[in-house]
C-alpha cells in the first residue's frame, strides 16, 4: 500500500452556532461555543488515517497554547505520523458559524500556514516516494505548493490538489496534478463555467482528473474518458463544517490502496455524507469501523 502525505495548515476550529447565517452588517448571538482541532491540511491527514492507510502530515504551527491543542487532539489517530514545523506566529486559527439547517461560513487566519517556506517544505517531503500520493490545498503560499508539487512529480508521485480555498492563482498548478478536486464556486472560478463543463474545462486545462463536489447531489468526476456523476446517499444535515475534507482524505487513502477512482470517489461521498449528520469538523469524521461499513 501506498502511503499519503498531507502538505499544509492545522487550525485551532472556533465554532459559533447560530439559528441563521447573519446577513452583511448584521450581529447574531450564538447559541454555543466550541473549540477543536482543525484546518484543512490536519482534516485530511485525520481522514485519511482513520479510512486505513499510513499518513504523514507536514503542517506549519506556533508556539502557543493553541498549538498544544492541536498536539493533544491528534494524540489518538494511531496511523497518523505528524510533522510540526514550529514558527515564530501564532497558531492560525478558523472561525466557523454553523446555522440550524448544517450551512456553514468560514473566515480562517493564514499568516502561520503561509510562514512555511519552500525550502523547509521540500525538505519536510524528503521520504515522499514514487506511488505515494501528496495532498496539497490553498492555504499555503503559491510558491510552496508550487515547489511541492513538482517536488512530488520529480519523486514519482501522485498530486492531489484541493482548490479550496483559492487564495491566488492555481491555474498554473493544473499540468502538475494529477487529481484535482473543487467545490462548485471553485470550479466556476477557475474556469468560468458551472457543474459538468467546469469539469471538462479542467481536464483540458491539464488536470489528469477532475472531481467537482456538489453537495448531497454527490459529485461530477472527469477524465479524458468523460465525465460521469456519483450519488450521494441521502441524509439529514447537522452540520456541513469538514464534509469536503472527509471527502479529499478518504479519497486519498482509497487510492493509496490501489482502488478505481470511481469506486474510491463513492466511498469518498459516502464518508462525507456520514460526517454531515454530527457536529463539529474532526469530532465528525467516521471512524475505522465506520469508514469499513461505508465500504459495503
């Protein structure tokens, strides 16, 4: 089995529960307030572990307190090797407010996932090997994730990008991945077109492969064979903070196993659509056993 490497930040989730997503201008009360382990890069690594392959996760955090909750949080995830590369900024951290029918709006804090540098990047990725696939995402710096990306290829490799959230411009990165995977707002942004034709237009932008996430809808999933839709299963949202992180590593692990991506795809949707019907981001994720259920 291949392993996965995950390649980016690791947040202190700070999560305000609200009846409703307040309009522009407005100030709600929430009903709550809860703090966990978080941010796209550490919600992956989890994922991916806890879906049964070994992981590595590579992410940039300070020297606070908030960095010892990431640390004690990750404690447990036995297949999860952790790479903290300590700087000198406070540990970012993502407020997150969930309304009553599972939506959520998201407003991280970025400065300590874009204080890693190239070089330390690179280096950190040293042990990455040919069939290991990299995770990469948004929140660090567009030359880091450059420098990762052909690093990995160099390797071997494969390069899953995550677009979110787009922070500059990944058009570039496209001709280095070999699986990309966007939400529908993201697909729209890069290429200008919505749902199946945004999937098209990524391929032909050089992606080997395209998910577009859609929601409960499940996801479009492109290649140059087409491009093909997978279900998702129908269930009642609590809260959505994560699903598309449950998503990337779940897949991440199925691919390491070896799987057809439209078989890992599906197992992929059916974990998220699990995560949705709890609350928290990390909290949420399934288990070992549950991922094994979702598997049929």
């Amino acid at each position: 089995m291949s392993r996965v490497f995950v390649l980016g930040n690791a947040t202190v989730d700070v999560v305000q529960r609200v009846e409703r997503l307040p309009s522009p201008g407005e100030t709600l009360l929430s009903g709550s307030l809860e703090r966990y382990a978080g941010g796209k890069g550490l919600n992956q690594a989890i994922a991916a572990a806890r879906a049964g392959t070994s992981v590595r996760l590579i992410a940039p955090i300070g020297r606070d307190a908030d960095a010892a909750l990431l640390q004690d949080a990750l404690a447990g995830e036995d297949r999860l090797t952790i790479d903290w590369r300590l700087l000198d900024e406070p540990t970012d951290i993502s407020a997150i407010w969930v309304s009553a029918d599972g939506e959520n709006m998201i407003v991280s804090s970025a400065a300590c996932a874009r204080g890693l540098v190239e070089a330390d990047a690179v280096v950190a990725l040293d042990e990455l090997g040919a069939g290991d696939g990299l995770v990469l995402q948004g929140n660090l710096t567009a030359a880091t994730t450059e420098a990762a990306a052909h690093h990995a290829r160099n390797r071997g490799a494969r390069v899953i990008l995550n677009t979110a959230p787009i922070a500059w411009d990944m058009r570039r990165l496209l001709p280095l991945v070999d699986l990309l995977v966007a939400n529908g707002p993201e697909a729209r942004h890069l290429t200008g077109h919505a749902s199946g034709s945004a999937v098209t237009a990524l391929v032909a932008a050089g992606c080997r492969a395209v998910i577009v996430t859609r929601g409960a809808d499940g996801a479009w999933l492109g290649d140059a064979h087409g491009v093909r839709s997978i279900a998702a299963p129908a269930v009642v949202p609590v809260d959505t903070a994560g699903a598309g992180d449950v998503t990337v590593g779940t897949l991440a692990a199925m691919l390491a196993e070896g799987l057809p991506l439209a078989e890992a795809l599906a197992i992929a949707v059916r974990a998220a659509s699990l995560s949705v019907t709890r609350r928290g981001t990390s909290p949420s994720f399934p288990t070992r056993e549950e991922i094994a259920a979702v598997r049929g």
